[in-house]
C-alpha cells in the first residue's frame, strides 16, 4: 500500500495497524533539531505523511491599520484584522482585538471582512495538490480559528462573550460574515482537490464547555456544519478535521454529527483518549492524544514510549489513531522526549511491516 492509501486505511478505521505521526516544534526546539540534525526542515526530515497548502493573500494588508492606535510589536493579521502584541517570552502574544469598542451594527457592516475569492490567489492550489501527489503526502486545507475564534479574536474573548447574550444583533451578523468567507474558503479548498479540511475553535476550558452546550449548539454548530457541507458537497470524499483544545466531550457526538471525521487534539489532561474512542470510536479517527502538559516535558524517554505504546495499541486498535502531541512542543520539552515519541511509532510500523 502506498502512504497515502494506509494514511486513509487508517483515518477511515479500516482495520490498519499504520499509524502516521506528526508534531510541532516552537522556534527554540526547531533551533535545537537544526543544531542535531544539519538540517532546516523537519517536516521533510521526519517524513511526515500531511501537507499543509499554503494559499497566498493578495489582498490589502493595511486595510486594518486605522483600528490600532499603538502598533508597536503589533503584527496585524492581514486577513481578518485583529493584532497579535509580542512581547519577551519566546513566541507568545497578547491578542489585541480590532472592534473591542465597537458600539453598533453598524460599526460591523462597515468592517472590512475579507473575500474569500479576490483576496487570495486560489490558482495556486492544483500545483501544489499535484506535487504533493507525486511525493504520495496527504494535502490538508489548513482553515483552524474557523469561526468562534476569529470572532472573538476580532471583538475581544469577553465583549464577544457578553454579545452572545446581550446583543444577539451583533452576534449573528459578525458570525454569519465569518461563516460566509470560511464557506466558500471551505468550497474551494475542496474543489482544487484537498484530502483534509482542517477546523477547529476553541470553544472549552480544561474542565468545561466556555459556554453551555445549549448556547453552542444554537450559534456555532449550525454555522459550523454550513461550512462542513460547503466542503463535502464540492468533494464528498474529503476528510473532515475539528480541532479544540480542553475538554469538549459534551459535544463530540455533535461534531460528528454534522460531519466532522477526526477529532484534535484530545488534550489527554482534560479528555481521556480512551474513553473518547470506548464511546466515539467506531464513527470519528482521532488525531493527537499525546500529552504536552504532562508526558512530553516532564516524562521520561521511557514515560513517553510507555504512553505512546498504550495508546498505539489501545486507541489504534483497528485504526483510527494519528499520534501526535496534544499542541506545539514548547522549550521545556526535552529533546530526548521528541526522540522517543518518535521511535516509538517507527519501532511499531517498522514491526507491522510499514
């Protein structure tokens, strides 16, 4: 089989003992693999089976520059607007909303959202699709912060919060603008050919939902299933991924009820990837698992293979497991750590004849 077939074999639950594994380093760690390794790529290095696609904006990128006063150490997201504040701890930034003040409607309908067909050059997608094809990797659509998120990125966590109750008006206007752009987004990312469309929001703590099941289910979940059809009626076959952090698990069954097919990152100190896939499964892969606020910084190499290997042959049992860390690897994860994630799943493919 090549990559490409056990990397569906195993999302699709086909009874496949592959299991394909990625990561994410932050700048201190790919500083530390550079000076192991000789070498800049680690993706390309580590042979990693998913490609993200990288479309281009060519919109206006100072469009949002009138709603910053202060731009020092701002970097303005040139696609929806809100700012992103750096200061001194490595990569870490203060979210600065754009329309935190905003007082009206009107305030939103003047907004400058951005097109999802002008403000991109999407004729750059079957290129890359086809070159990836050629080197038998998986293309994903990379489309996180797909709707709660770039909201409240854009109005500020606790005004969008209160809107949500208090000005229904506003709310629905400023989600249905966002759902509108990441539908056809959504649309054409599948149309040009993507095996994965990546989504995700944020929409739990590590205990709990940030807002009740019921307020969820009645503002993001009919948006977020618009933008899961838009994808899957242009390409039916494509694989549907949800991202969201903490412990989301009152609302698993709904993902998968408007079409989401793997589940990330199953943050292992708030969910119990067990017990997600002893209820769920049997209709939903999941991608992640691996704890980065326990077993990848403060583990040993030993801890690590030792939780890699139980969920290897607990979670993947009959397929429907993507190893991975439960978020970017962050300074404190020691190296030694990364090394034995790593040979733990090569040591389990290379057994299984992959």
């Amino acid at each position: 089989m090549t990559r490409r077939e056990l990397f569906f074999a195993a999302m699709r639950r086909q009874g496949s003992e592959y299991i394909p594994f990625e990561f994410v380093l932050c700048p201190a760690l790919k500083e530390e693999f550079q000076k192991r390794t000789g070498q800049a790529d680690y993706e390309a290095y580590y042979d990693f089976p998913a490609k993200n696609l990288r479309l281009p904006f060519t919109g206006d990128r100072h469009r949002f520059d009138g709603y910053f006063a202060d731009k020092t150490n701002l970097k303005i997201d040139p696609i929806f607007g809100f700012g992103n504040r750096f200061g001194t701890t490595h990569h870490f930034s203060h979210m600065e909303p754009s329309l935190e003040d905003a007082e009206d409607l009107a305030d939103f309908e003047a907004y400058p959202y951005p097109d999802p067909v002008a403000d991109f050059d999407w004729s750059v997608l079957p290129e890359q699709i086809e070159n990836n094809l050629k080197t038998d990797h998986i293309n994903v659509a990379p489309m996180e912060m797909t709707i709660f998120e770039t909201a409240w990125y854009i109005r500020g966590m606790e005004q969008f919060l209160m809107d949500m109750i208090a000005e229904p008006e506003i709310c629905a206007y400023h989600l249905d603008r966002i759902t509108q752009v990441r539908c056809k987004m959504a649309e054409n990312y599948a149309l040009a050919g993507a095996d994965v469309l990546r989504l995700g929001d944020d929409v739990a703590t590590q205990l709990n939902m940030m807002m009740s099941p019921e307020t969820w289910r009645s503002t993001l979940k009919p948006r977020l299933q618009k933008v899961i059809r838009a994808a899957k009626n242009a390409k039916p076959d494509i694989m549907v991924f949800y991202h969201g952090d903490g412990n989301m698990f009152d609302i698993l069954g709904d993902l998968i009820e408007i079409g989401v097919d793997i589940l990330n990152p199953i943050q292992p100190e708030c969910m119990s990837p067990f017990e997600v896939k002893k209820t769920f499964g049997d209709r939903v892969s999941l991608w992640g698992c691996v704890g980065t606020q326990t077993t990848m910084p403060f583990g040993t190499p030993q801890e690590v293979k030792a939780v890699c290997r139980q969920l290897i042959e607990e979670v993947g049992k009959g397929g429907g497991l993507f190893l991975a860390p439960s978020h970017m690897l962050e300074p404190e994860v020691p190296f030694e750590n990364l090394e034995a994630f790593i040979d733990t799943v090569k040591e389990w493919n290379a057994a299984h004849g992959y």
